[in-house]
C-alpha cells in the first residue's frame, strides 16, 4: 500500500471513530427520534431550569428510567423563564415547570394551560452582599436588586416585605435576570440583592461573598413559587399521560422528603447528570437545613393560588380576576394523593 | 448595451411604497390563513405600536438609543479619524499597530458585552462603550484605507507647491481620503445602531433593545416585540437616509473621482 492511501485510509478511520464516540457519547438519541414517532407514541417534553424549585422533574426523570415502566418523558434544560415561556406557547414543549404567576399571566392572555401540581415549597431567599451596606430590609431603600421575572412569586414576596418595612414599591429598583446570572452579577457589584430560588442563594453563601437576609417563609407562610403546568391539548387527549407525570413528581417529592440520604443522592446525580451544577452545592441547598425547600405537600391549594392572583392584581401584573378552576386542574393531583415515594436507593439501581 | 432610464420622480417613491404594502399584505395573510394565535398581525402590532406610544415609553427609549449611539458613535469618529489618518501617515507605525488592530477588530462587541458590565456596571457607560467599540474599527481601517490610497501625485504636486506635512494633510490627503473615510462612517452608524440594539438588551434598562426584551417578558405580548423591531428598523433607515444626504453635500461630492 502507498503511503498516501495509508494515511487516508488513517484520516477516514479516525473521523468514523470520532463520530461513532461523539454519536454514543454526546447525542441524545431519545430526544433527536422522538420528533419522528407516531404522535401517539411520542413522549411529552417537560422544560425545566436549573433550581431546586424544580429538582422533582429531574428526579423524576433520573428515578423512572430504573423502574420496570422505563422513562415517563423527555425532560429539557433551559436557562430562563422567556425562553421556556415561549417554548410552551409554541408547543415546542408539552409541560413546563414555571413560576406560579407567570402561569396566571399566560392564562389571562390566552395561552391554552393548566396548572397540575406544584413544584415545592419554600426555597427561595433574599440576598445581599456579606460585607455590603444592607443589614436589614429597610436599607434596601435605592437599592437594585435582581428578580427572576415580573411574573414570579420572588417579586410578590418583596413586596409582601415592603409592606411590612413600610418602603414604597417605587423605592426598589427590580431588574428580570436568568437565575444562573444573579450570584455573578452580585460578586461583580452589578446589584445589590438579590431574591431567587435555590441553589442560587447557596451559592452566594457557599462562595463567600453573599448573605442570605431572610428565607421565603418569614414572609409568606406556605410559600410556593414554581409550579408543574401543562397544555390543555395534551389533557384532552391524554389524560393518562399527564397523570404518570403527575404521580412520578409527586413520588419524587416524597421520595425526596423521606430521608437525608435520599437529598445527598439527588444532589448527586441531579448535579452531575442535569443541572451541570457541583454536587456539593446542591447538598448545602437540600440538606442546610432540610427544610430550607420542601416537596410535599404539592397538591395546587385555592387558597395559595387566590394570594397569588390577588398580589398579582394589587402589584399591578394582572388585569384579570382569574378563578382557581379556570386555570387548575386537580383531578391529577386529587388521584395522585395516595402515591407511595419511590423505592430507590442509589446502590440497588433500580426503582419501583 | 441598454440603458437604465431615469425614474419618474413619483416612481421614485412610489415603487419601495409599494414593495412593503405587498411585504405587509403578505404578512396580513400569511397570519390569517395560518390561523396563529402567537405571532401578531400588522394590525396588532400597529395598535401595540399606539400602545408603546401611549405609554409614553417610546419616545424616551428612542430618545435614549439615539443618545447612546450619538455619544459612542461621536467618540468613534473623533477618536478614530484622526487616528486613522496618523496611521495612514506614517506607514511604519501602521505596520507595527495594525496587526493588533485586526486582532481586536474581528471580535464582536456582543462579546466584550460581559467586560463591558465588569468595567462599566449596568448602566449609560456600558452600552456606548459598546457602541464606541462598535463603530472604533470600521472608522480606522476606512481612515487608513483611504489615505494610503491617495494617489502620489497629489501629493507631489502639494509638496511643490511648498505645503508643510500639516498642511498638506489637511488640504490634500484628507480631502482626497473622505469619500472612503464617509463610506466607512457610514458602514459604522450602522454597526453602532446594531450594537446599541443588543446592548441595551443585558447592560442597561431603557432604548429600544430593552424595550425588545421588556415586551418580551411581559407574557404573550408578541405585538409589542415586533413593534419595537419595527421602531429599530425604521429608525435604522432614517439615520442611513440622513447620512446619505451628507455624502450627496457638493463640498464631500467632488472627492468621488469616478463618480461622474
């Protein structure tokens, strides 16, 4: 054989190798077939960001490709609430962990969804900078502080806690930030505050120059921020597959609320395999203390919705008095009561 | 070889006229047959356009964008010509800076979006610093360009006329040059206006590129965001529109040697 022919038969060889590792390795094939099944067998796509708001969707995903039924669905990472707004409003993905306002906001505007369940109480947290000049909320006077929407629960709860300090709205300059900015931008002194959901407050803390002036519950007892919506397409047509969603959420809830173990596996893989987060970050948020975010109970309650809606109205990001039936649906999250947590432990490697 | 007539003076206007009331009847129906309940209408987006309007939020973050380009897109030009004609000048010296300069200038100043904020904070000095970037290298390299390519016997016959090195730049050389240098203006206005667009998007809170991200986030209100695109494009033209005016000007106009 020539020399040259060698050589090419060794750069043909090298690129087929490097493409069968990249395809094995890089591509997930789940996803790239899905949008060429049949509709009827096609699996939902749930978007997701990287907070422990939404850990269950993630563990839900991680847990059931153990079980005897295999994955419920394909879940998707983004990195913020309009880019995931519009993949919904597209029907680029069939459900969606939002936060609770924003889904009363697309409600109101026409977006044919549902509120399902919720994704977890507690687990947001205002903060500041260590060693910077706010020491209480009534320094927050003329201070920026960063939010993760106009339509999220963080924003309603500074305002309950202006209300109690007695600082007017217009006091406070809010800025809308993708989540995995916020810590950055606080190092870098671009804001002053900054109130998001976890790990993002751990972060701050974790990284030394943050410090968490109060955690959600000191203002709002029972406190919710995101929730699991999904298109009023896909509960009429199929109901079933909603409701094995709504149960996998609602046993990972569980599953997560039963024991410290069980947090330190979920900080493990979720961080590993799907928020591209140190696993050590994660457990501080879960486990510093336990209940710094809960995941039961989930089920969509009036009265938390009615608040919601009602500090939407005051604060002026709702035209529209909303009923709690036009936009929730409880016959999952009604069936789905008596769920079990999974029975998994991450050694056995496999679920039920 | 046949030749263009020359248009009417009503066609003159009236064809592009025409041009976009077909873009807008095609976009009309485009959403009318599609049946989408996402992506507005030109009727939508004209009363989303009243709406910005109304909220007396249109003007200001027009006013603001302008301010932006007109403050970073100035320093550009009065930094960046004379630069570039110094560089042009002395051809030893361009040797040594430009290759640093070619580095720099390929980088888009999206990129430096992030040292921007880290230098300048969220605010006015982070987005014309962008737009200063923005429109810095077009304007160099235009200036460079255009001195070097001044033909030697200009330059010969200002020497024999007995001008100093001063003069004989600010007579002959740049005189010859602008055409180039206003070519290179004017590709910058319009990289300045593109910049200043996505600028405002993540370092400050007002222009028309928040008022883009604002709309946006304000729920499904997609009417808003393509009045706002509207606003950047038609604001676009009207700057080139003005510009051109400049370089139609009898005292730019005579330095267009093959213009006829």
């Amino acid at each position: 054989m020539q020399l040259r022919t060698k050589a090419m038969l060794l750069v043909v060889a090298w690129l087929v190798l490097i493409s069968a590792l990249h395809s094995y390795l890089n591509v997930n094939w789940a996803a790239v077939l899905n949008d060429y099944r049949p509709i009827e067998k096609r699996k939902i796509i749930v978007a997701y960001l990287p907070v422990t708001c939404q850990l269950t969707c993630p563990v839900t995903d991680y847990i059931s490709r153990y079980s005897t039924s295999g994955e419920e669905f394909l879940p998707r990472m983004f990195q913020g609430f309009p880019e995931m707004k519009e993949a919904l409003i597209s029907n680029r993905v069939q459900a969606a962990f939002i936060v609770a306002p924003m889904a009363l906001a697309l409600k109101a505007q026409g977006v044919p969804i549902k509120v399902v369940y919720l994704g977890h109480r507690y687990g947001s947290a205002v903060v500041v900078r260590k060693d910077g000049p706010i020491k209480t909320f009534a320094d927050m006077r003329g201070k920026t502080i960063a939010i993760p929407s106009r339509f999220s629960d963080e924003r309603l709860l500074l305002f309950r806690a202006m209300k109690v300090w007695g600082i007017n709205p217009n006091e406070i300059k809010m800025r809308e930030m993708a989540p995995p900015d916020v810590s950055g931008a606080l190092a870098a002194h671009a804001i002053d505050a900054f109130v998001m959901g976890e790990p993002f407050p751990s972060q701050a803390e974790m990284g030394g120059f943050g410090r968490v002036l109060f955690q959600a519950r000191e203002y709002w007892p029972d406190y919710m921020s995101c929730i699991l919506v999904v298109r009023q397409d896909l509960i009429d047509r199929r109901p079933d597959i909603v409701q094995v969603l709504v149960d996998g959420i609602a046993r990972s809830g569980l599953w997560l609320d039963t024991s410290k173990p069980h947090r330190e596996q979920a900080a493990d893989f979720v961080g590993r395999f799907y928020y591209n987060q140190k696993p050590a970050l994660l457990r501080w948020a879960l486990t510093k203390p336990l209940d710094r975010v809960t995941y039961s109970p989930l089920a969509p309650r009036k009265a938390d919705f009615d608040l919601v809606r009602d500090m939407m109205i005051e604060t002026g990001v709702l035209n529209k008095k909303l009923e709690f039936s036009e936009y929730t649906d409880t016959r999952f999250s009604d069936k789905s009561s008596i769920e079990t947590p999974w029975r998994y432990e991450a050694a056995t490697g496999s679920a039920q | 070889m046949s030749e263009l007539k020359s248009p009417r003076v009503w066609e003159k206007s009236f064809w592009p006229i025409a041009a976009a009331a077909l873009l807008l009847c095609v976009w009309h129906f485009a959403v009318e047959w599609t049946g989408t309940k996402v992506f507005p209408s030109p009727l939508s987006v004209e009363k989303g356009i009243f709406e910005l309007a109304h909220k007396h939020v249109l003007w200001a973050d027009v006013a603001d964008s302008l301010r932006r380009v007109a403050i970073g897109y100035g320093a550009a030009v009065v930094i960046g010509v004379p630069l570039g004609l110094c560089l042009g000048w002395f051809p030893a010296v361009n040797q040594v800076v430009n290759p640093l300069l070619q580095i720099l200038r390929p980088i888009s100043p999206i990129a430096w979006i992030p040292v921007a904020i880290i230098f300048f904070g969220i605010g006015d000095p982070a987005a014309i610093f962008l737009v200063f970037l923005g429109s810095f290298f077009p304007i160099v390299v235009a200036a460079v360009g255009g001195v070097s390519s001044v033909p030697l016997i200009f330059r010969r016959a200002g020497c024999n006329f007995g001008l100093s090195n001063f003069q004989l730049l600010r007579k002959i050389v740049f005189p010859a040059a602008l055409p180039q240098i206003l070519i290179g203006l004017r590709i910058a206005l319009g990289i300045a206006w593109l910049v200043v667009v996505a600028g405002e998007m993540i370092a400050v809170d007002s222009g028309l590129g928040y008022l883009v991200i604002d709309s946006r986030n304000s729920g499904k209100r997609y009417d808003l965001v393509v009045a706002a695109m509207l606003m950047i494009g038609v604001i676009g033209l009207i700057l080139d529109v003005a510009f051109r005016r400049i370089e139609k000007l009898k005292t730019v106009r005579w330095g267009f040697r093959n213009a006829t």
